[in-house]
C-alpha cells in the first residue's frame, strides 16, 4: 500500500477537518500506531491505527456548532458590498428563548466560525455555522450525501414539462445537474430538495423553465429542521443531533 498524508486519512476518516488535522499534528496531539507525531506532512500507511490524544478530544468535543435563521439581507460569510454577515447575529440576547442546550455562550465560540454551504442575501432560512470540521465536511464534504429542503414562492406558468426538467435534466454552467425532488407545495410555492448546493441553483434552474423566484427558505438540512427558530435568532446543534 501506497502512503498518503496523514492529515488526509484523518479527514476521511471523518476524525476532523485537514486544517483541524495538521492543527493537531503541530501540537504533538496525534497518536500513530501508539507513538505520538508532530512532523507535517507526514505520510502513513492508509491503515494506521491513528486516535487524538485526550487533549485533542477536549478541544473537539468544545467546539461549537450554531443554527441560525438568517434573514435577509444578511450574507452567509464574510461582509461584502455593506452587507453585514450572519454571525454578527450569533450574540447573546440573539440566542433563542427555547433553546435546551446546555452550553454557554462567549465569545471564543465564533473563533475559526466558518458556513457549512452558503445562503443567498436575498434568501433566509437555516444556515450552519461551526467550529467543528466534521460538521463541515458531512454537509458540504466532496462525498456528503445530506440533501436541502427549501420552500421557493415563484411567479409564472410552470408546465408539466417544465417541472419534470427541474426533478431532472437541466445544466447549470455546462453541467448537469444532480435529480432533484421538486414538488408544489401550493398553488404559488414550490418544495425544493438538493443534494448540491452551486450558487443561487434554484435561483437559476427556474430562470430556466421561466420561472421568477420571489421568495426562498431553507428549512432543513438533513435531519435537522428549522422548526419554530425565530427569524434572526441561533441555537445551538443538540448533543443528539446529527446532519
């Protein structure tokens, strides 16, 4: 067997993100066939025994995982054009009154905070933000398998046709695009489920079979649901929950 870098079996491994990995490694908190590591870079056979060091459990089991009902207007990561981002929202008088979390907040939770999959400033909904590179990884990995649900208020006249090529058959940028599960919801809404996630894909794939979307909402990512989150306001990713 051929050796690869450890830093990339331990992401897929799902142990943490590659970042998170080399992070660990620098610090001497990466223990390989029993002996502790701190070269990066460095290569291993792809079926090393490989475990975190207690220190490294602690920090990851410290990271912090925020949902957010973005609104508007807010953009999902960095500021741009004016616009403030969504973790501008992540403070306490924000955090949700029905929020069973035990954790508490302060502010070295929104060190390293990056989006799990973005979320257009003209659409609200469920938006991830985390710490925890695995989180990442199992949304918005190369080999993640999580689908989107989305609520799409649209004007125009979709045909039977038209509503077929957005289950299946359309490209965005040369293309194809992965099957969909597109649905009425009601006579002006549309259900949207995605297992990908290109910029404004819904936005597009109706502009394709001539469709305006007037209104957009994320209310699940894989198992979990936007449920009764108020708009503009976070709780924390449960202990028993899982994407």
């Amino acid at each position: 067997m051929e050796k690869q870098r450890l830093s990339k079996i331990m992401a897929g491994r799902g142990m943490c993100s590659r970042r998170e990995a080399d992070r660990y490694i620098e610090r001497g908190l990466v223990i390989v066939d029993g002996e502790r590591v701190s070269e990066l870079g460095m290569k291993v056979l792809p079926d090393a025994d490989i475990e975190l060091a207690e220190a490294a459990e602690k920090h990851r089991s410290a990271q912090a995982t925020f949902l957010i009902n973005k609104p508007i207007g807010y953009v999902s990561a960095q500021p741009e054009d004016g616009h403030r981002p969504a973790s501008d929202l992540l403070d306490r008088p924000n955090q949700w009154s029905e929020d069973r979390s035990p954790r508490k907040f302060h502010h070295g939770q929104l060190r390293g905070l990056a989006p799990a999959g973005r979320l257009d400033i003209d659409s609200n909904g469920l938006l991830v933000l985390t710490q925890d590179g695995r989180v990442a990884r199992r949304i918005i990995g190369e080999d993640s398998d999580v689908d989107k649900e989305y609520l799409v208020r649209v004007q125009g006249t979709l045909s039977d046709e038209g509503l077929k090529l957005l289950n299946h058959g359309l490209e965005l940028d040369g293309k194809p695009l992965k099957p969909a599960k597109v649905t009425w919801q009601n006579e002006d809404q549309l259900r949207f489920i995605l297992r990908e996630g290109k910029k404004r894909q819904i936005r597009r794939m109706c502009e394709l079979v001539d469709l305006k979307v007037v209104g957009l909402k994320r209310i699940r990512i894989g198992k979990v649901v936007l449920g009764n989150l108020p708009d503009g306001q976070w709780r924390y990713l449960g202990d028993n929950e899982t994407f």
